[in-house]
C-alpha cells in the first residue's frame, strides 16, 4: 500500500474499550502512515472531545490533531472573552494541536449557535489563523437534496438531517457565507470537507482554486460524490490530474462507528484514488479507479496535507494541557471527570 494519512478522523466518545487503542488495528492492516483526529463540537460529545484528543496524541505522538471550538455558552455572544473562538484557538495551538475542525457550517450546528459563520466571533478566528497559516478543517452545508422533500433520503430524516421545516439556513446562504470568508482571508489554509457538497457543480471548485491559492476540499464521502465521480467519469479523472495538489484524502472514520462500513469505505476511496482497478460504488455500480501518476497518487494520499499541516505533529505541552483541562473541568460531566483521573495520572 502506498503511503497514506488519513487527515479525517473521529473519535465521538470514549467507547466501551481503551479509546487509545481505538484506531490501532486500522493503522496497522491499512498501513497508514499517520492519522489527523477531528474534534467535534457539544452537541455531538461534549466539552471533553478536545481532552480525549490530546490524551490520545500524548499516547500515540504520531497522530496530528485538529482541535474544535468549544460553545459552552448559546447564544454565542454570552461566551466570556478568554474563551471567545480566538481565545480557544490560541490554547489550542500552545498545547500542541496542529489544526482547528469546525461543523459550525453543519445546518443543525449552524442553527444551534445561531449565528452566521461570518459573525465577528469567528472573524477574528479566520484571521489569526490566516496570519499564522492554520490550517482550517471546516464541514460546510450537506448535500443538496436534504433540504427537498422529494428528495431527502430516509437515513438523513432518520439522523435528523432533512431541513425541510424552514428552520434552518438554505444550503445556499451557508455556500455563500463560506465563500465570503475566502472573499475577506483570501490566504486562509481552507479545507472544506466532503469536496464541499460540490460533485454535482465542480465548476464552482475550479474558480475558487482559481482565486484562492490556499483553498482544498477532502475527499471524505458523502457517497452522492463518489455516484457523481462515476457518473462523469471522464471529466473527474482530468479534474483529479488537473487539481491533484487540492484534494486530500480522509474517511471520516469514527471511533463508535460501524467498523464493516469503515473497512468497505476505505477500500472503496483508496481503489478509486491510487488504481485503476475497478470497486463497487456507493450506489453498487462499477466506480474505475482514476489510474493516476504516482505523483499525483502521493498528491493526494499524504503530501497535500503535509504541506499544509506539517511533516511531523506537533508534541504536547503536558503543562498547558493539565491548564485547559482545569479550565474547562466546570463543564465536564461526573463521568467525565472519573475517565480523566487515570489518564492525568498516567500521562501528565
């Protein structure tokens, strides 16, 4: 197997086993080389998600870390100044965390925060980042059809991701709003997850790797884009020739995920990307691998993000760490608090 990060991580909670181990054996009869692990916001864990995250680079120093901004307060405006998103971001990086995972642009997040992703708060977030070269891992809208009636599929009204009662911003506001962003950082180190719901419109990629020599999309599924990658096969394989030092691979693979789904995902993606051999698809069609160079394999596979986020992750700071985890010890949980006491003992 070629060398391969996979820069799309989760681990969601802490599971029933050592989460410390939870990746292990993917590493291992994958070969990949390093993994990226995302934070993500309350909603989907909890304040400790950042905590989980630094314990398991602190045990598995290969690991890079993305860090999430935490709204323990909502609306937002209520957050006090030393824990605005500017605030936790400089934390963030002193402690050793080598990005920053926004799902503010997730419409139930964006919803639940209440404010645009070009609010002030996250202004002065977009900036300090720009200056330092950060990059910013952001998952941005959902496909298309999950705000159609007649469209939405029955798993997304299931996790309730179908946005059909007027309630949440269109996936066309939240397109707009992330393209502002590029509009006023236009040296942002932008990221958007899931080829930004954009496999139907490519074109619109196209001009913002145009305009913005810094911007990439993942190429983590949604499965719509791996049936649109069939489905135009000819255009998509001379768009990955064309835009190979843009795209960066990921599986968003999740600790407490469904292991069997992870394993044919994997397959499926790396088979697509580094072969020419052909796999079946997210809609059980025949998905050709690309049968790119190797340069452009190596492109995707691993060297994008290095360039980005850094041959080496960052170590810990085992002191600033202990600090924010004492910070934020008032919005732990009980149980929380109980699965830290070893850990702190053990690693700090």
């Amino acid at each position: 197997m070629k060398k391969i990060i996979d820069s799309h991580l989760h681990i969601l909670r802490w599971g029933d086993k050592d989460f410390i181990s939870c990746f292990d054996e993917y590493v291992e009869k994958s070969n990949v080389h390093a993994l990226n692990i995302c934070s993500v916001p309350m909603s989907f864990s909890n304040v400790c998600n950042n905590i989980i995250l630094g314990f398991y680079k602190i045990a598995r120093p290969n690991t890079y870390i993305h860090g999430g901004i935490e709204f323990i307060y909502i609306p937002m405006d209520n957050m006090p100044k030393e824990m605005d998103a500017a605030a936790q971001y400089r934390e963030l990086m002193e402690i050793g965390f080598d990005g920053i995972k926004m799902l503010e642009g997730k419409p139930t997040e964006h919803k639940r925060i209440g404010k645009n992703l070009n609010h002030p708060e996250f202004n002065k977030l977009y900036s300090e980042m720009e200056k330092d070269g950060t990059q910013l891992l952001m998952h941005v809208n959902d496909p298309d059809e999950f705000w159609d009636p007649e469209r939405a599929p029955e798993w997304a009204v299931k996790n309730g991701w179908a946005y059909l009662d007027g309630t949440y911003a269109s996936y066309e506001e939240i397109h707009k709003q992330t393209v502002k962003i590029l509009e006023e950082y236009p040296n942002l180190h932008l990221t958007l997850a899931h080829f930004f719901f954009c496999s139907k419109e490519p074109m619109i990629l196209e001009r913002l790797f145009a305009l913005y020599p810094n911007f990439c999309v993942d190429l983590t599924p949604g499965g719509e884009m791996y049936v649109e990658f069939e489905k135009n096969y000819e255009y998509y394989k001379d768009f990955f020739n064309k835009y190979s030092d843009r795209l960066i691979f990921g599986t968003d693979r999740s600790y407490l995920g469904d292991e069997e789904y992870a394993k044919w995902l994997f397959n499926v993606v790396t088979t697509f990307i580094g072969t020419d051999k052909t796999v079946k698809s997210f809609d059980n069609k025949e998905l050709r691998g690309l049968g790119l160079s190797q340069e452009k394999v190596d492109n995707i596979f691993y060297a994008n993000f290095e360039r980005r986020v850094g041959k080496c992750p960052k170590p810990i700071n085992k002191e600033k760490f202990k600090s924010y985890i004492e910070k934020y010890s008032f919005a732990l949980t009980d149980e929380d608090k109980e699965r830290i006491k070893p850990l702190i003992e053990k690693y700090l």
